[in-house]
C-alpha cells in the first residue's frame, strides 16, 4: 500500500503526538523567542493592491449567516464583497500591546496561540473591478498582492476535478506555514492546520452565505498541483482547502501550461526546526491525479447511528440573536476566564444546533460525534452527554458534577472547568480512515475545528463567550466510555460566560 491508502501514517502519527500528563511534564521544549515566525507572509518584489475599507461587513443576523437553509439572494462579487470576505475571515481585528512592548495583532478567526499559520490566496476570474489573476491577501496591511497576471481559475478546476471552479467568480485559497505554528506545538502543529482553518472556514462560509456568494468547499484536490500553482515551497507549506464563492459565468479558458512561480518572499525568522513526521503525514495524506480526486469523493463515510431511546429532546434553536455577522466577528475573542454563572437551554440548544449545520461540500459532513460536559446550563441537569444533532437531541452518560475533571481532561485549564459547557469532538478514526485514506484524517480534525468556530460565533452572537482548548487525547475517550467506543478524541471547545478577553 502507498499513498493515501497506507492509513498506518496516520494512525502512528495520531497516537504519537498525543498528549498525556507525562508527555507535557517530560517535554522539555522551551520557546526561543528569537526565532520566533513573523505573523505575515511578505512578497518583496509585488506591488500592493490596497483593498477598499469602507465596505458592506455582512450585516445579516449571524444565525442566518449559519443556516445554509437560508436563502440568500445571489450577488455578484465586487471588490468590496471580497474585501469583507477577506476581513471576515482573516483580518486584523484588534491590537493588543504586552508589557515590555510586545504587540499582537489578533484576527478574525481563533487560532492556536494566536500564531496564525493560515494564509489566503484568491484566484479571480469575475470579480469586479480587480483584473482576473492569483493574488494574496495580507491582513497586516489589507492588501492583495498578483501572483499571476491573467484567469487561471481553469487550473484549479482541473487541479481539484471540479469543472465549476472555472465558471464561479472566484476561488478562495487557504495555505499554512508550518514553521509559524510548529515553532510553539511541534509536530502536533499539523493537527492545529486542520483545526485554524477550520475556524476560519466558519467564518469564511457564513460571511459568503451572508453576503449572497453561495459558498462551496472543497477538501479534494491534487496537492501538487494546487501548491504549484500558488507557487508554494511544499517541503515548508501547503494549501489545504478551496472554496468556491459568487456566481456562475460561462468557464474560464484552458491557458496551457502554467508556469512555475517563485515570488521572493520576508524570511519567517533567521532560523527553522524541522519537523519531518508533520511533513510525513501532509504527504501520506495528498491526492495525486484529478481520477483519485474524483475516486476518493465518492468513499462511503460510515452510517450515521440513531440516538437511544429515552434521549432528552432539547427545545428548538432560536433562529435570530439580533447581532449582524460582523458585529459579531468584531467582537468575538476567546474567552479568558469563565464565571460560574449557567447558559439557558435554549441557549445551549441554539448554539448545539447552529454550530453543526452541514456546510456545502465536497465531501459528507457529520463525520465527527460532539459530547459535553455540562457545568452549569438551567433546565440540564450536570453531566456528561453525547449531543445527537439529527435528532437535536442529549443522551446522558453519566450525571454529576464534572468541573473537576473537565479541567483535567482539557490538559489541566481552568477553563475547562469553569465553563458553563464543553463540546469534545470525537470520530471514529479508524473507520474513517478505512474509507477516506489518510486524508479522513485530515477531514476530522478540520469538521472539529470548522463546527468549533461556528460555536464561536453562536456564543458571540448569543452575548456569551468560547475557546478552543487542547486536551489529553486518550483521557478524554475513557471519560466518555462506554459510550466512546471505537472514536478518537480530536478537539475541544468551551463555552460559558464571563471574563470577555481584554481588549
Ligand atoms: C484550535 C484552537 C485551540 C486552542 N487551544 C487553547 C488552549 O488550549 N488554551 C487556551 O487558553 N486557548 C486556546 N485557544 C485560544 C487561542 O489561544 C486564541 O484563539 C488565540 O490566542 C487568538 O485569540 P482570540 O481567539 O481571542 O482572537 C485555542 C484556539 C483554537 C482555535
């Protein structure tokens, strides 16, 4: 077995970069500040296209933005639909400055120590005013810089086996740099490109819905191809999702070759650790032609199980939090400190429901189980659950007060304990391996991650605070045993009320 198929890569990699409380006590690794990444990719030799300021942030209410039900009337994609795009996603949203001078620029979407990995890229065919061409977006001065002169929206149809990539206005990109995350997390830093992106497709995907782009996702593409094509350095970064948005037109024309590209680009920090086995696992888990792209979407995901009898039923989501989607990216920080204090049930339940929509992909979503630990939620008695999300339904696993252990299981934060409810995403890997190839590995930790920052901005939306946390893998599976048999732990999101982040 090769490739994809030899699903033991991402299996070994899993259980070894696991966390336990002896691997965080024997670790050993220590920051160097000095080396620490630069948080933006900088092309040297490229003009900037300063992008409009002054544009339409997505003021439709964050719940619709979430409810792919939703219609959304169609829009063309200006400019300025795309600059709120961009911002929505990826922008600088605030500034924080540390004592000593340190400064950090946060962002519209949750990443893992704040060191945003995820860059974007955009191949517009039919976007007003901008010229057709691969530009990059860079937050810190709000500017695209071009790639490539021309369409070339028919390479990445073909490099992603999907013929609509060539007739929709664009194509939004998202890469990583491996270096910026693994500088802190090490090679467990590939989990975090899955999980970063994932929050940034959340909001990627409701400001699309929201601003009438019809949003689509694409998980399949030949690796090779795509990175070439953004002109990545695949031995130290590489794309990792598509996203198709605003209307159809008629296709992009075949260009023929492309040419290689190799922009200069800001060095990231004087020196680099390499980490061989993330670089191991983003190969093992790529596609090589477009006839294994289009094979590997039809794979079979394992059935969706009912949920028990004698599951609690929980009381319909609301479907209107009176907050547009950009206030609420505006505001959205992760949660620093919890009070005590409990949610609603119907705030739980409309934050359950919303966050696990399906959104238009590629590939079936619901790959990934969600369980909670409930603390604190009027009309939920304490406990641990498995929430059902086609039913919208609790099945409790064990009643009892949990703070205590829910602390312990997210790696020790208090966080975790304090918060009103915490969300622990687990899929059962191996069956998912079996059916998508090392790649369902790469598929579940970005549902975790994408259904994570969509329970950012329904609490947010909602007036309460989230985090992601990280936790101790098998820990969290005995926690929920019986019911966990046969799934991995893959991610862990808090949520409570209290203590907004200061800024
Ligand atoms: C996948 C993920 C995992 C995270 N894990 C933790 C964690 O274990 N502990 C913590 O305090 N914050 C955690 N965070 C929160 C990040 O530190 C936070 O998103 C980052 O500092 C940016 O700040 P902001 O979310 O307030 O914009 C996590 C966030 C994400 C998206």
């Amino acid at each position: 077995m090769t490739g994809n198929h030899d699903v033991r890569v991402a299996r070994a990699f899993h259980d070894a970069t696991t966390h336990t409380p002896a691997s965080i006590r024997t670790s050993g690794h220590t920051l160097e500040w000095d080396i620490k990444p630069f948080p933006f990719k900088v092309y040297t030799d490229l003009p900037t296209i300063s992008l409009p300021r002054d544009v339409d942030l997505a003021e439709v209410d964050t719940l619709r933005a979430l409810d792919p039900a939703a219609r959304t009337e169609g829009q063309p994609l200006t400019l300025g639909r795309l600059a709120a795009l961009l911002y929505l996603t990826a922008g600088v949203t605030r500034k924080k400055t540390y004592p000593g001078g340190g400064e950090v620029l946060f962002r519209a979407a949750a990443s893992t120590g704040a060191l945003y990995q995820t860059e974007v890229y955009v191949a517009a065919g039919n976007v007003q005013d901008l010229p057709p061409g691969l530009y990059h977006f860079c937050p810190g001065d709000f500017t695209l810089r071009r790639l490539r002169d021309g369409d070339v929206r028919h390479a990445f149809a073909e490099a992603a086996a999907e013929p609509d990539l060539a007739r929709r206005a664009a194509t939004i990109v998202l890469s990583a740099l491996f270096w910026r995350n693994t500088w802190k997390y090490q090679g467990r830093g590939w989990r975090h490109l899955y999980w970063d992106s994932g929050t940034m497709l959340a909001n990627l995907t409701a400001a699309a819905h929201g601003l009438g782009l019809t949003p689509r996702l694409l998980t399949g593409f030949v690796d090779a191809d795509v990175n070439r094509l953004l002109g990545l350095d695949a031995e130290h970064e590489a794309a990792l999702e598509l996203v198709e948005v605003g209307p159809m037109g008629s296709p992009a024309p075949a260009r023929g070759t492309i040419d290689e590209i190799r922009h200069d680009v800001m060095p990231l920090s004087s020196a680099e650790v390499d980490y061989p086995e993330l670089r191991e696992m983003q190969s093992a888990s790529s596609l090589a032609t477009p006839a294994d792209v289009s094979a590997w979407r039809k794979a079979v995901p394992p059935g969706r199980r009912r949920s028990p009898s004698g599951s609690m039923s929980l009381p319909a989501a609301i479907g209107d939090a009176g907050r547009g989607l950009g206030d609420t990216i505006q505001h959205r920080g992760s949660s620093r400190r919890f009070t005590h204090a409990p949610l609603t049930v119907i705030e739980l339940a409309t934050m359950l429901w919303w966050s696990t929509r399906a959104v238009a992909a590629d590939v079936p979503s619901g790959l990934v189980d969600v369980f909670l630990v409930v603390n604190a939620v009027d009309g939920v008695p304490s406990g641990a659950y498995r929430y059902w999300r086609d039913e919208h339904a609790l099945e409790l696993i064990r009643a009892g007060e949990l703070r205590r252990e829910s602390a312990y299981l997210c790696l020790e934060q208090p966080l975790g304990g304090d918060a009103a409810a915490v969300l622990y995403f687990m899929a059962p890997l191996d069956a998912l391996l079996a059916a998508y190839g090392n790649r369902g590995y790469r598929l579940v930790n970005l549902e975790a991650g994408l259904i994570g920052g969509r329970a950012y901005l329904t609490a947010y939306a909602q007036r309460f605070g989230a985090t992601g946390l990280t936790f101790y893998d098998r820990d969290v599976v005995k926690f929920f045993a019986p019911a966990s048999a046969g799934l991995d732990a893959i991610f862990v999101t808090a949520l409570g009320r209290g203590a907004r982040p200061s800024w």
